[in-house]
C-alpha cells in the first residue's frame, strides 16, 4: 500500500517542475524527483534539478534512458520524416517514455501519485456504462495548455497523475517563484520545442543519415498538375504548409502542398490550395463512447474547428468532415479530438493520398 499523499514529480530543473514540486510540498505531500536524462545535453539538466531538490529537501533520482528513449523516440522521428510525414515526438514521448517511467519509479519509490508540470487537468467522470473515465481537461492559460500532447496517455497513467498547473497561468507561476525565493528557477529558460534537437531539424537528420544529401538531393519540385518546377534537396527537408526557404521562385507566395518519398516530389501550390474540409486520419482512439458536438485540434498551436465524428473508408483509413475550413492537414502531427474542453479522443494525421474518392459528392 502507498501512503496516499506521496508524489514522485517528473523535474527538469526549469520553471514549471520546480514550481510543482514546492506546490505540492506546501500541500503537504511527500514529494521526491526524478530527471530522465533522454540526451546527451540533458545531463546539465539533471544536475540543476538535483540542485533545486536540494534547495527544497526533497529526495532526487536521476534515471538515465538515453538509449531506451533513442529506440522509442529519436528512431521513430526519424523514420516519419523518411515517410514524408511531419511528426511530433512528445505525443510519442509521453505515454511511452516519460509517464510510464514515472510510473515504474513511483512503484519502486512507494509514492502514489506522479506529477507533472503540464498545463492541463484531469478529471474523473462517470461514463454512460457507469464505470469511471479519467479525461485531460485544458489549462486555464489559453497560451500553455497542453492536452493536445497527452491524447495518448492512458487511463492507468492519468489515475495517478496530478497537474498542479492546470489552474495557473503562467505569469501567476513565475511570481509564485519569486515569492518562494526561487529566483534562479524563475528566470530560467523555456524548454525547447524539441528536447533532443537544438536547432533545425534538417541538421539533426544529416548527422543520424550521412548519405541523406547523396540519396535524396536533387527531388523535383512539382506542380499539383504533376509539371516539373524545379530542384530540390530532398523531400525529408520540407513539410506541408512550408513556405519559407523554398529557394525557388514561381512568380508568386508558393507553399507545400504535399510530399511523396516514393517519388521524392515536393507539390507546391498557392496558399488557397492548402484548404480543406476533409481529412483522413489513422483509427481513432476514444475514451468512451464518441460524444455529439465535437471538435476536433490539427495542430498544436490551432484553434479547435468543430467536425462530425469520424467514419471508417474501406482501405483502413477514416475520414473526417469539418465543419470549416482548415489549412495544413500534415501527415504525422496529430488529430485530438474535444467536447468542449474536454479531451476524449485522438488520432495520427494519415496520408492524404486518394481523399476524394471517400468525400460523397454532396459534401464537396
């Protein structure tokens, strides 16, 4: 049996775990941390968060994972981008990597509950079959909240999890710091989009494929007519919606309409083209039954556009119709799907090959 208030918080040193980490001492939690060292450069992370557990008196641990995060992250991200897909590895992250670890060490560490400093919440509600569902709420701060990331957390994790954050903005967290002596917290940096990337992905790719320049340089531009337009370096480098750094010149405001590694081709099309009210996602994931007045995020930093619930196509595919016009499907990021503010589903973003053959005629 765990003692009920006991919390092992994920730290990583930065703003928002140390904050966490002294909320829930002040609710009278046992609290210990534990720093995943993912990379290489997380090891100066691990030891700013030993300092600031230090500060708090709180027992810290330090599991180093580098090679487990490398197979179940780093090599799946790299493989999207050979597919042509854009991926987003934090939703891959987190229910394979960083909560399931929480967890194991929460077990080993006799604590109950795993915290983190996410600006989301979670709530436990009573489904129509009258058994409990835990669903990811959105954080009250509209700029941090970050339920699109965690649609695939699991019902075990999310009965654990505590997000003292969810409530706060981040302005509010920040002077809660300073309030508590925790300056050098509070003026450190935000964490990097990509934790294990410091600079353009594009690099990053070079360094783990060598060859890729030799392999893959020299694609073709084309037109959504299939014309030739030009030369590119490679269609890994570009992504759907991309209009900078082209280095090609059309004679007017081009962007990425799609890409195709079987062919290398990067489409490009004028803005317009990037419209639609259809997409084709990967099976969803639901937490209960489908709700009515759905919503549904294409990307983590769009606006929630309301949609009728997904339908199977016949090669495996489902197709889903918005409800409004939306910019950018992209391959490999993912669908989340809301009732109001309430996350209760998810998907992979599919290849958009072949959609108009699913689309009925009334619906174009």
């Amino acid at each position: 049996m765990f003692e009920e208030k006991s919390v092992l918080v994920g730290m990583s040193g930065g703003i928002d775990s140390t904050a966490v980490c002294s909320m829930l001492l002040e609710q009278g939690y046992r609290v210990e941390g534990l720093t995943l060292v993912t990379c290489d450069s997380g090891m100066q992370a691990a030891d700013d968060a030993a300092a600031l557990a230090s500060r708090l008196g709180i027992p810290h641990h330090i599991a180093d994972v580098r090679d487990e995060f490398r197979k179940l992250v780093i090599e799946p991200f790299i493989d999207a981008y050979m597919r042509g897909e854009t991926p987003n590895p934090c939703v891959n992250c987190n229910p394979t990597v960083k909560f399931r670890l929480l967890q194991e060490w929460a077990d080993k560490l006799g604590c109950r509950h795993i915290a983190t400093g996410h600006y989301v919440k979670v709530e436990e509600k009573t489904a129509d079959d009258g058994q409990s569902r835990y669903y990811i709420v959105t954080g009250d701060d509209d700029r941090k909240d970050q339920s699109y990331f965690l649609w695939r957390l699991t019902q075990q994790q999310l009965a654990r999890v505590i997000f003292p954050l969810g409530g706060m903005e981040k302005p509010d967290v920040l002077a809660y710091l300073k309030r508590k002596g925790l300056q050098s917290a509070a003026e450190g940096g935000e964490s990097m989009e990509v934790c294990f990337i410091p600079g353009d992905y594009r690099e990053f790719l070079r360094a783990n494929i060598p060859d890729i320049d030799t392999r893959l340089g020299g694609g073709t531009f084309v037109d959504s007519e299939g014309r030739t337009l030009g030369r590119h370096s490679g269609y890994p480098f570009y992504t759907v919606g991309q209009r900078k750094g082209l280095g090609i010149a059309l004679g007017y405001p081009a962007y990425v309409l799609k890409t195709n590694a079987a062919k290398n081709t990067v489409m490009l099309g004028r803005e317009e083209q990037l419209l639609t009210r259809h997409m084709l996602i990967e099976p969803p994931a639901w937490v209960d039954k489908i709700p009515g007045n759905l919503c549904v995020r294409v990307r983590y930093r769009s606006h929630p556009v309301a949609c009728d619930a997904p339908v199977p196509t016949e090669d495996g595919r489902w197709l889903v119709r918005l409800r409004s016009t939306v910019q950018a499907i992209t391959p490999g990021q993912s669908a989340v799907f809301y009732h109001g503010n309430t996350v209760v589903g998810g998907a992979f973003i599919a290849d958009q090959r072949g959609i108009n053959q699913w689309i009925p005629k009334n619906n174009e």
